[in-house]
C-alpha cells in the first residue's frame, strides 16, 4: 500500500507477521537468528513509525496490552455490562416495561455514537467496549418490547435479572435476537472484543435449547445438559477455527485481528466442561478422557491457542491424579507421589518453554497453512 507522508513523499507499507520470517528461514534467505532480532525489532513499543496515517492506523489496530490504561478501559467498561445486564434489579423495573425499553434504548444509542467517536479517534479499545454494552442492551429491549406487547409466554420468571441466573427456555428470543445484532455490530465496528456478548451468547442458548427440548417444566435433567454443552462445545470451537482461518487470511488490516478468541474460550469451556463432568465407571473410558485432553495440548500448541492447552493440560492433571490416589491411595506414599507429580508438571513446563517455538513449529507443519499458529 503506497502512503504519502507528512513531507510528502511517497513510500510503500506491508504487513510482516512471523509466519513471513520462518518462510525467509526456511528458504535460506535469511538466518533464525535474523529472524528473531528482526521480529523483536519489529514488535517492540514505538517501532512504528509516528506521525503518519499507517502508523496510527498500525497502532490503532495493534491487539491489547496489558497495561494500566487497558485495565482501566476493561474495568470500567465490565462494570457498566454488568451495571445494565447482571444487576438489573427488580427495582429498575418500576418505570415499567415501556419506561424501561426508552431507558435501555437510549443507552444503546448513546453507546453507539461514543463508540463511533472513539473509534474515528483510533481509540479501538474503548470503542470496542462501549459497541459491546450496545450489543449487550440487545436482549433487555427485546425482554422489554414482549414485556410492553404482552407476548411473554406464561410462566417463568418475570425478571430480567433471572436471565443471567436461570436455565429457562423461553429466554431464546432474548438469545437469537441478540446473536443477529451482535453479528451486525460487530460487522458494522470490526472490534474483536464484540464477539464476547456472541460467544456468551451461545453458552446461554445450549443450556435454554436443551431446557426447551425437555420441555418439562422446573425439571431438567443434568447429565442431558451436559451432554448439550458438549455438542454446543465442539460446534462452537469448530466456528472459532473457521472465524480464525478467515482473519488469518484477510488482506485488510481491520479483519486481521484476533476474532476467534473468546469463541476459543467459551467453546473450550462448554466442551471441556461437559466432558469432565462425564464419571465413566471404566479405566478405557478414563483413559480415553486423558487422551482427549493430550489432543488439546498438542492441537492448541499447533494452532497457536493456549486455551487449548491450559485446559487439556488441566484435564491431564486430573487423571494423573486419579491414578496416584489410585495407585498409592491407601499408603503412605501418597502425599510424595502427589509431590512428585506436582514437581513433574513444573518441570515438564519449564521444558516445554524452552522448546515452545521449535515444538510449535514442528506441530503447525502437519496443518493446513490458514491454521498455523
């Protein structure tokens, strides 16, 4: 992309990322050693250039540090979600269904033009921040809207504080009226952190369809819920890697951000969660579970998603726990093979950090080249 600078001259900008420097390494070009003084180079605070449109628009766009002014930014911006979605008490709902749809869409609104505001202001945190309690606003209108019309199915709880604490199916309206804006929005602001709502989303929907398919009342029986978080699990992982194909291989710099990390994250946890909560009575079957944890490890290694591997990681933990108290339950070598399990794990981190990068390189050459990591 050719730029005119402040001088006006003429220059030309490229994206590099260090999937580039292991193709210049790979073809000789250049050395490992290069490469990573290059990228270090590269990737270091103020290595973009100032005062010129790409490189505020580099800056703008680069993803999230950890840093005092982001805290604030996520602080506030979390408290004013959970102001508007999670402590929506019953007292909010004396100014009435009607009142209380002007309130919350006036919020939405406002929240809107800030985030268009900031966002011309390369502020693309806050902005992100500010879309997203927009698109969280989404399924209290809708309650309100069906509230004022009368079109609340009977039963239930008449409470919208109830729709972040109880498993109830008539909350699907709520649900897929959300996932359709938050689509929108997202569409409409490009902001990774959007996708949260629409991934929190989905977790709510997997526990509320299965609520709607027993169709039983206050009755739900546990272990089918599990089960349907499981499946919802898998399906949602399964968006994330298609979500993270397509920004890998997006040329504009606005679709090439990290869309698919929350998907990651509450796909992991649906999955994970509905899978260790299965108590198979057979070793096969608690083998099995170690095993599937051992494919997160790798696969999350290969693609570059450490979601994966904390969990699968977790997961092996647990079954080698299992077989200590198994093994070594009723004698007094218990307590040191639990010690030494611990210490194992350490060290066996303390080995993976000093291969990370050769052991993520060897696993990203068995995939296909959009899910490298």
């Amino acid at each position: 992309m050719n730029t005119i600078d402040s001088n006006g001259q003429t220059f030309m900008t490229v994206e590099v990322g260090p999937h580039d420097l292991r193709a210049c390494v790979e073809a000789g070009i250049i050395s490992t050693a290069q490469s990573q003084q290059l990228w270090s180079r590269w990737s270091a605070p103020g290595a973009v250039a100032a005062g010129t449109a790409s490189g505020a628009r580099a800056q703008g766009l680069r993803g999230p540090r950890f840093s005092f002014t982001n805290t604030l930014y996520y602080f506030g911006g979390m408290v004013a979600i959970g102001a508007m979605t999670l402590f929506m008490t019953l007292g909010w709902q004396a100014f009435g269904p009607w009142g209380l749809l002007a309130i919350s869409a006036g919020y939405l609104v406002a929240c809107l033009k800030v985030a268009d505001h900031l966002k011309n202001r390369q502020l693309h945190i806050p902005a992100g921040i500010l879309a997203t309690l927009a698109v969280c606003l989404v399924p209290l209108i809708v309650w309100c809207t069906q509230q004022g019309l009368g079109l609340w199915p009977p039963g239930g709880s008449n409470s919208y504080a109830a729709y972040h604490t109880q498993i109830n199916w008539r909350w699907i309206t709520l649900e897929f009226a959300t996932l359709a804006a938050g689509v929108v929005m997202l569409w409409r602001y490009r902001l990774p952190f959007m996708v949260m709502p629409i991934a929190v989303t989905l977790w709510y929907l997997s526990m509320d369809l299965a609520h709607a398919i027993l169709q039983q009342g206050e009755h739900w029986d546990w272990k089918f819920m599990r089960d349907v978080s499981l499946v919802f699990g898998i399906a949602t992982c399964f968006i994330a890697l298609w979500v993270d194909v397509r920004s890998r291989r997006a040329t504009q710099a606005e679709w090439r951000q990290d869309y698919a990390f929350w998907l990651y994250l509450y796909g992991t946890i649906m999955f994970w969660g509905g899978l260790s909560l299965r108590d198979s009575d057979s070793e096969l079957g608690k083998f099995m579970y170690c095993l599937i944890n051992l494919v997160l490890v790798f696969g999350g290694a290969a693609i570059g998603r450490r979601v994966f591997t904390v969990f699968g990681g977790l997961g092996v933990a647990i079954y080698l726990g299992y077989l200590s108290h198994k093994v070594f339950g009723d004698s007094l070598m218990f307590p040191f093979a639990l010690t030494l399990l611990g210490l194992g794990v350490v060290a066996l981190g303390i080995w993976w950090q000093r291969h990370e990068d050769r052991i993520n390189a060897r696993l990203s050459a068995w995939l296909p080249a959009g899910l490298r990591g």
